[in-house]
C-alpha cells in the first residue's frame, strides 16, 4: 500500500512553530510591518499572538500565507 503525501504546505506543522519561526526569521517588527495586526506591535509575545491568531481567521491566513511564502528562507 501507498504512502500518501498530504498536498497541504502546513500539514504536521503546528500554529507556534509557525509563529516561532517567523519571529525567529522576520523579528515582531518586521512581521507587524508585514502582517498589521496589534498582537506583533503592541507588547508582542509568542503567547499573546497564538492567542490571537486561534481567533481570528483572517489573521492566521495572512501568518500561513507568510510562512508558506517564507519556507525556504526558514530554518528547519
């Protein structure tokens, strides 16, 4: 039986590592810069951007956009 490799760029990769590794990458002021939202200029963690991105759709697009767009310059 075959192996079916998901077609999905995100699959296994969990929304901190992606959070982490843009801000290992980018830092929280080119992200907010990148990505206007409040929770990577206004007192940015980890934490508090997770918490925010879990809720609001949109955002969390626009952060997967980035990353999918940023993989080959992310360390692995």
């Amino acid at each position: 039986m075959e192996h079916l490799k998901s077609k999905d760029p995100l699959h296994g990769i969990t929304l901190q590592k992606i959070v982490e590794q843009l801000v290992d990458h980018y830092g929280f002021d080119t992200l907010g810069e990148l990505i206007k939202v409040k929770c990577f200029t206004d007192k940015p963690s980890v934490k508090s951007s997770l918490t925010f991105l879990r809720k609001t759709d949109w955002a969390r697009k626009q952060v997967e956009d980035l990353y999918i767009k940023s993989e080959t310059k992310l360390p692995k």
